[in-house]
C-alpha cells in the first residue's frame, strides 16, 4: 500500500468518477484504474461498486475513506510541524543569561520578540553564573548562553559581542563620596572596599586588579561577596563601596549611588555564545532576531 495510492482513492472518492478523478489528479485514467484495482486487491475488499455512469464507494469503502481522509490529514500537520522544526519554527530554545542582564537591554527585549515572532516555539530559561553557563552551553545543556567575560580563547563555542558595560562604584547615600557626582581612581586607595572571590569572574578580577596596580591603588579589601545581590546588600549597609557593572542601575537598592570613575576603564563585554556542534535550528531563527532588532554589536 503506497500513499499515492490513497491520494487517487480519495480523488475518486470525492468525485465518484475515475475521469474526472483522473483529470484532477494529473494521471491517465487506465493508470488511475490500475492503481485502485491494486489497492482493493492487496486489502481483499473491493473499494467502489462499478456503475454505468461512475462509481460509489461500497459500504467497506466508506469507512476506508473516512479513516484515510483523517490519516492524510494528520499526515500534513506532521509534515507541516516537521518543516516548521526544521526552520526553526518550532520546538524549543533553552536561553541562559546572567541575573544582572534580565532587568533591560537586549536579553529581555529579544526573548520578547522572538517569542512574538515565534509562538510555537518552547522558550524556557535558566538564570547562573557565566563560568556555570559556559560549561552547559559547551556541553549542549542550554542552548545559548549570554555571559560576561567569556575566555580569550573558546573550545567549540560560537560567539557574539551583544554589548559593552562600563564598571562604576557603588557607594551608600551617606557614604562621603555620595556627594559626588564621579571619582577618580585615586580617591579610591585606601578605601573599604567589597569586593568578590575571583572564582566568580576570574579574567574579569585580573583585568580590575591589574588596572588598579598600574595607578598604585590599593583599596582595602575588607570583604568578599558571591553575588551581585550580595555586593549590593553589603554596600547598603554602609560597610563600604564596590566596583559594580552599570547595568545594575535598573536594579539597585534605592540607598545606593552609582558613581562613574573617571580615570578607571575596565569595560564588560556581554558575549552570547552556543556550540559550534548546536544544530537546533531555533538558535539560527534567535541570532536572525538579534541581528535584525539590532540587539547585538558585531559576530564572528
């Protein structure tokens, strides 16, 4: 039994004429007949009473056509839902970011849009530390992942640069640099400073340090926080400054002052990168989206 079989016993079905069934089909009626007469032997029924003018389906046959008619309909939704998948129409797309960036920017705006753009597709989400994020979109976990300070070098990871933030300091309200409306790095040596392990952001923290050792600043670093909310909540309680990324304007405790540092650039590129060996196509249609709202600076 062959598919095409069941398309022309459909067409005669509908039309209960083998010509006129013939001429919609595009085939030569003595094929067309042929067909049939194969079909109705290999299931040992005959299909359609044989009329002097037409044909009509006999009772057997209007129960085959009943249950071909809803297989070759739920045969187009798969063959539909297939080449939506393989164009990146649908599925699932697991997205990884970082908690500062889910506040405003490119990440919030382009789930939001791609979602808009493509409702049959699963988007689910996960929230980490860029050194975890790294590891699952290496290992095909996630997705995607939009991380900070990615490596130098990346083993099997595709990126691209999606934006550049700048570090500022974050000082309590009645902290005596409040006043102000920027510092230098040098009103920074000595300065009670919170500052976090470098197992958290390691390229980041040797970038940070050594830009301070060039100045011959050396803050005091009285302790060590694991989160960015942590730092927040330390510096809200007075016991000193920290360095922070600007983005965390759009979250910060409302105590806090976020001041620009004139003389101190240590800028924070925001990467996505995915696996070179990721085949799922919904990553194709997201870089697409990125690219085409300008939610991203430049690719490889």
């Amino acid at each position: 039994m062959e598919l095409g079989q069941l398309r022309y016993f459909i067409g005669i079905a509908e039309t209960e004429n083998f010509g006129e069934a013939a001429r919609n089909l595009h085939i030569a009626q003595s094929a067309l007949s042929r067909q049939i007469a194969a079909l109705e032997v290999e299931l040992g029924f005959l299909l359609f009473e044989r009329l002097p003018r037409g044909v009509r389906l006999t009772p057997a046959g209007k129960i085959f056509a009943a249950e071909i008619r809803e297989l070759l309909n739920s045969l187009d939704v798969i063959v539909q839902n297939s080449r939506k998948s393989a164009e990146g129409r649908y599925g699932s797309l697991t997205v990884g970011f970082v908690g500062s960036v889910a506040w405003h920017g490119s990440v919030p705006d382009g789930i939001a849009a791609f979602r808009k753009a493509f409702p049959h597709v699963n988007v689910s989400v996960r929230i980490d530390t860029s050194l975890n994020l790294l590891e699952e979109a290496t290992a095909g976990v996630i997705d995607v992942a939009f991380i900070y300070n990615r490596p130098l070098t990346l083993t099997n990871l595709n990126k691209c640069l999606v934006a550049q933030h700048e570090i500022v300091l974050a000082v309590h309200e009645d902290h005596p640099f409040a006043d102000k409306d920027q510092v230098s790095s040098k009103n920074l040596h000595g300065t009670d400073l919170i500052f976090f392990p470098r197992s958290a952001q390691p390229i980041f923290q040797d970038r940070l340090l050594a830009a301070l050792n060039e100045k011959r600043i050396k803050p005091n670093l009285i302790q060590s926080a694991t989160s960015m909310p942590e730092i927040l909540s330390l510096v809200s309680t007075g016991m000193g400054v920290a360095f922070v990324n600007s983005e965390v304007k759009w979250h910060k405790p409302e105590t806090l002052r976020l001041l620009p540092i004139t003389d101190l650039s240590v800028p924070i590129d925001l990467d996505l990168v995915w696996a070179q060996d990721n085949r799922n196509p919904t990553v194709r249609r997201f870089l697409e989206l990125l690219k085409a709202n300008k939610l991203v600076l430049e690719t490889d």
